[in-house]
C-alpha cells in the first residue's frame, strides 16, 4: 500500500468522524473535516485536484460553520435567551454525559437551558418556552451545518475519485 493510499484512508476515516462531530458535540467537528482536506491536498497525491478539493471543501466547511453560528445566535437574541443559559445547558450536558450513557449529553443540555432559564423569568412556562426556543435554534444550526460538512465529505470523496482517474 502506498502512502498515499495510507493518507487518503486516514483522512476519509477522520472526514467521517468530522461529519459525525458536527452533530455529536464530544466529537471534533468541522475543524476536523478542514484539516483532513489539508492533509490531503498536502500529502494525498492528487496534485491540483487535492488543492481544488481543499479550497471547495474549507469553503463548504467555513459556510458550514458560520451559518450555524449566525443562525443559532439571531434566534437566540431573537427571544432574548442570554448567553449565561446556553452556557450552563453546556455544562450540564457535559455533566449528563457521564450520568446518562449515550443521550445524557443532550438530555443534560435541555434540563440546564431550563433550569437557567426559569430561575431567570420565573416563570414555568416561559421557561419553557425560550428553552424549546433555544434548542430549535442551536437545532438548525447543527442541521445546517451537518449538511455542508455532508456537501465537504462529498467534494472530497469526488476528489478521490477524479485523482485516482487520472
């Protein structure tokens, strides 16, 4: 086996995780999915078509992540959520995830959004409210940025493809 081949294995394999990372949030994500297109064009053998495929696939990546974050961040300003929530959903996720075996994360994150959010209003029902609010955010800016991270693997993949042609 060459090594390029050893690269291009190693780098869909740590593609793939990216793409998963992109939604499992214990995963790295979309970072990841960049630095596999770099390593790559770098060292995969396929010339021009690697750099193509990098320059495409970042781009992709980059849209990826600041669509995700612009998205997630108007909404959330959007029904006045404060940052001081999301951040204790976070820890408590991260708490959850060692309590609850393998949804404790997410189950973590909505219990904390809640609990911050009632302390914050006082109110059971507009806590509720602005958590399921919060949640369908950062919810559609995990799906966004799934998808472009799913269109990156994919440019890579037709990368591999037109390399190994030529």
């Amino acid at each position: 086996m060459t090594p390029e081949t050893i690269v291009t294995i190693l780098c869909g394999l740590a593609i793939a995780v990216g793409v998963a990372g992109t939604v499992i949030p214990v995963l790295p994500g979309s970072i990841l999915i960049g630095a596999s297109l770099l390593a790559w064009a770098l060292w995969g053998g396929a010339g021009a078509t690697g750099w193509v495929v990098f320059g495409i696939g970042l781009t992709l990546v980059a849209a990826g992540m600041a669509a995700s974050a612009v998205l997630a961040g108007r909404k959330l300003k959007q029904h006045s959520i404060p940052n001081r929530s999301v951040l204790i959903g976070i820890v408590l996720g991260l708490a959850g995830m060692f309590v609850i075996p393998v949804v404790g994360l997410v189950v973590g994150f909505a219990v904390g959004l809640l609990l911050s959010e009632l302390l914050r209003t006082r109110e059971f029902r507009t806590a509720v409210a602005s958590s399921l609010a919060a949640l369908k955010a950062i919810g559609l800016g995990i799906l966004v940025e799934f998808g472009l991270a799913c269109l990156a693997a994919s440019t890579w993949a037709v990368g591999v493809w037109v390399a190994a042609l030529s």
